[in-house]
C-alpha cells in the first residue's frame, strides 16, 4: 500500500496515491457514466453522464480522504505518529506508526472516520433533498450522500481491519486487558465475514451473472488476508516485545569509503571481507549502501575508473534507523524497502547495520519463547 505519486500535505500529514487508485477510480466513473447516471437522471447529454461521474468520483475520493484524515487527526491527539494516507484500490488507509497506546484510544481513533462519513452523508442526503440544485448537480450530490452512508454501514461490520472490527477489538480488549486475545477474536470475525463475502459474490457471479459478484468476492478476498495480517502482526510484536534496534544490529559493520574506485574496494575489502552490503562513509559519515551486486554489474574494465559512489545506493534512498527504535517498527520498515536492511544512524555517524535477516531469527527466537504453539 505504498504511494506511488505523493501529493503533498494537509496539516502536515503526507498524502499519496497508489498506482492501484486509478483502477478503482476508472471503474467508478465507468459504472457511473454509463449504468448508474443515465438511470437515475434520464434525458442528459452523454457528455454531462461523463461529467458527473468525474466530478462524482473525485469528491467521493476526497470524501475517503476526508474520512482518512478523521482517524490521523484523532491518533495525533493521542500521541500517535502518522506515517501517512495512501489512497489506493480499496479506498484510503492512514498508516500509524506503532501500537495504539490503550483500548480507549484504539476506540476514538477507529471511531472518528466513520463519524466524517456519518457528517459528510447526511450533509450530501440533506443538500439534494432541500437545496433545489439542477437535475445533474443533484444527481452527483444524492448519490455521495448515498455511497458516504452505504460505506459507513460497511465500514462499521464488526471484523478487523475495518474502522467496525477495531472498535469491537478496542471494546474485547477493555473489557479482558488482552490485545493478543481482542486480536484473535476480531481477526477471526474478518476472516469469516471475508469467506462469506467471497461465497455470497461467487453465487452472484454464477447465478445471476453479475459482475458485482466478482468485485463482492474481491472485497472478501481482501477482507480475508487483511484480518490474518492483523493477527500475524500483533503475534510478531509479542515475539520482539521489548527488542530494540540496538539489541539487534551488526556493531561496527565493514565499511568502505566513498571515493574508493571499484578496483581498490574489490582488492582491499571485499577480497577479505565479503558481504552483501557495505556502508559508505564520506569523512566518516554515511552517504549510502554499496550492493555487492551493484559492483558486479559493472564491466571489469570499468573498475579502475568508477568510484564507490557511482555504484552505490544513495543515503535518501536507504531506510534510517534510530538505536532505541523498537525492533517491530525497524521490521516494518524494512519491509517495505526493496534492500531489506538499514543504515544505523546515531548523531550523524554510522552506529551499526541491520538487516531482515537479523530480525528474522529475532523473530524466530521470539517465537518459539513467547507465543505458545
């Protein structure tokens, strides 16, 4: 769910939009100006069909955003960083880094989206019954009062990772002080409203031939891997509960200058010291990543002549890491990184390397130590 364009910011939170955005957005304003439009509002121009469905699709994208925004204005309050809003196939996410600090606050950030879309659809549902407007502009308005109202409905079912499965985890881990539990017991929910979703949109696609049917099971599809990674993610904080980068990290890792040429690193480090990567210092301070990879990609012939930093990775382009970041939040982050390792940065010097891997037998260990079997 990582951003492909970024957009900017409102009130200092980054916006972005995933490539898979378009998709959804193409088929919104598809149905809308062929189907949906020309039946509701009959006697209009196909031109104005497709107009009201760009105009219709974009406002109910910035009704997502809208939505988005509730939850990351709510997790600030409550001392939460926000990494994000993506927009993206299935709507918008607001991406928070680690855990919500209590049930309680769990609860009125899962609440404060769906109390956007409850304002944003009444507003729409009131603007077209009272307000008069012409025939096309009340047929934009009524119908993102009614998809604001639909998706809140949807919203609010009771699985994780809806806004409705983390208010019913927020309510199971008051009540039992136990997140791992709550967790357990809303991820199963999801899954089984995904496997219902599934069957319920496959019988709809055989027997009535609907297309809807294909896009219910998708949803489900979704649903269904979404709730298991809800569950997979708090068994992998338990099991690097109280793990820190620094726990993990190589300490003074073989490093190699930047102004190296290829032929001096081959010959004087890596004869001695192979490894996949290396941290690039300039007067002793990191300026990216060299992929051992990345080296024998370069014509031989070419070694006594290009330096280390015409290979390297540069240092924006290389994941950061702080010493006392909590080893579940460095995993995330590396997760998401095509390198699947960070730079260890203290003060502007190098402290250390961390890889995957490290966190991976982290995990292991974890495990088998702290979630019973």
């Amino acid at each position: 769910m990582n951003a492909s364009i970024h957009l900017g910011r409102i009130a200092g939170i980054r916006i972005g939009l995933n490539w898979s955005w378009a998709v959804v957005f193409a088929l919104i304003v598809w149905s809308l100006a062929v189907g949906i439009f020309p039946s509701q509002n009959p006697g209009l121009s196909d031109g104005t069909y497709i107009a009201m469905a760009l105009a219709a699709a974009l406002l109910f994208f910035a009704s997502l955003l809208l939505h988005e925004l509730g939850h990351a204005r709510q997790a600030r309050r409550e001392g939460m960083e926000i990494e994000g809003i993506t927009l993206w196939l299935f709507g918008g996410v607001a991406q928070f880094k680690g855990a919500f600090p209590s049930a309680g606050a769990e609860f009125r950030i899962a609440i404060a989206g769906p109390l956007v879309s409850l304002g944003l659809g009444a507003f729409f549902v009131l603007l077209a019954v009272f307000a008069g407007l012409p025939n096309a502009v009340d047929g934009v308005v009524a119908w993102l009062g009614y998809i604001n109202l639909s998706l809140l409905v949807f919203n609010l079912l009771p699985a994780l990772p809806l806004d409705g499965g983390r208010v019913f985890r927020s309510a199971l881990w008051y009540f039992k002080g136990d997140l791992a539990w709550a967790t357990r017991i809303a991820a199963d929910v999801g899954r089984a409203f995904g496997y219902l979703l599934i069957a319920a949109g496959i019988a709809l696609l055989i027997f009535q031939g609907s297309f809807s049917g294909a896009w219910l099971a998708f949803i489900g599809w979704f649903l269904l891997g979404a709730a298991t990674a809800e569950a997979r993610y708090i068994a992998t904080r338990q099991a690097l509960e109280g793990l820190r980068v620094r726990d993990l990290m190589v300490r003074d890792p073989t490093t190699v200058e930047a102004d190296l040429t290829l032929a001096q690193f081959m010959d004087e480090i890596a004869a001695s010291h192979r490894h996949p990567t290396y941290p690039v210092l300039e007067h002793g301070r990191p300026v990216g990543l060299l992929a051992f990879r990345s080296v024998a990609a370069v014509p031989r012939d070419e070694w006594e002549k290009r330096l280390v930093r015409d290979a390297m990775i540069p240092r924006d382009r290389v994941p950061l890491l702080d010493e006392d970041e909590p080893a579940v939040d460095a995993l995330a982050e590396l997760s998401s990184s095509d390198l699947n390792r960070g730079l260890v940065v203290e003060n502007g010097h190098l402290a250390g390397l961390l890889s995957i891997s490290d966190l991976a037998r982290a995990l292991e260990v974890g495990r088998r130590t702290k979630v019973p079997s």
